[in-house]
C-alpha cells in the first residue's frame, strides 16, 4: 500500500541522542530503545534481519535511541536506506500519521516501513512472529 501522507513534524529532535551502528550497505535500519536490544533483544533483531537477507555490520544500520518521541524522517536524514523496520515505538511518536498498525508494510516515497511490538514483547510469542515475518518477508534484498 503506497501512502502519500505527509510526515508530521514533532520537534527538531534537538538533543536528540541517536546511536547509530553497522554500515547499511543493503538499506535495512532497525530503529529500537537500546532498552529492548537487552535482554536478548539485540540477538532476536538480528536472527530476524538475517531471516530476510542481511547480516550485521555489512547490510544494515541500527538506529538506537531512548526518546519517548522523534522525527523519524529527520533523524534519518543523510542515511542511505530502503526499508525501516521499528520496534516498540508507536506511529505517532514517530511523526508518522497515529492510524498505522503494527505488522503491516507500509511504502512511502522514499521507505517501507513496518512498526512491530518491542523486541522483548515478540521474542517469545510465536503469533507476533509470525506477524512480524509475514509484513518484513517483502523486504529480502535483490541481489
């Protein structure tokens, strides 16, 4: 589903701090709170990153940051990048219209885009795997 809905400005995440690791050579960012990558988090993004193609450094960036809301286009910005797959935060922290769900993929001019539950949330529950698999499956690399 292509949306030609604009991004909505939050702030101008100043002092907003970002971590951002891996190289990205393949364009997948995974955006989470460095909360969530504990725990066993940060291996269940990578297990699902390489599911559909991309191994960690080479392929994909992640995006890590503990603010409860940013712009994510801005904080984006200068990043090359085809697909975006976030974790445990909500569209409208995001910037994002408030109507987007979890496990759908969404394209917008310049991403797709899938919102997902916290790692921690999904990492035990097979149902929101699965979910999570059948909106990411459309992001494997053409190689």
């Amino acid at each position: 589903m292509k949306l030609d809905i604009p991004l909505i400005r939050l702030n101008e995440n100043k002092n907003l701090e970002v971590s951002i690791t891996g190289e990205g050579q393949l364009g997948l960012i995974l955006v989470c709170d460095p909360s969530d990558l504990k725990e066993g988090g940060k291996e269940k993004a990578l297990e699902i990153a390489r599911a559909i193609g991309y191994e960690f450094p080479k392929d994909l960036k992640i995006l890590e940051t503990n603010s409860p809301s940013f712009n994510l286009s801005e904080s984006l910005n200068g990043i090359i990048y085809n697909h975006v797959i976030v974790f445990k935060f909500k569209a409208d922290s995001l910037g994002l219209p408030s109507h987007l769900v979890p496990y759908y993929p969404y394209t917008f001019e310049k991403m797709n885009l899938v919102l997902s539950e916290s790692l921690q949330d999904i990492k035990n529950n097979n149902d929101k795997k699965k979910k999570l698999w059948n909106a990411v499956k459309i992001f494997k690399p053409n190689l």
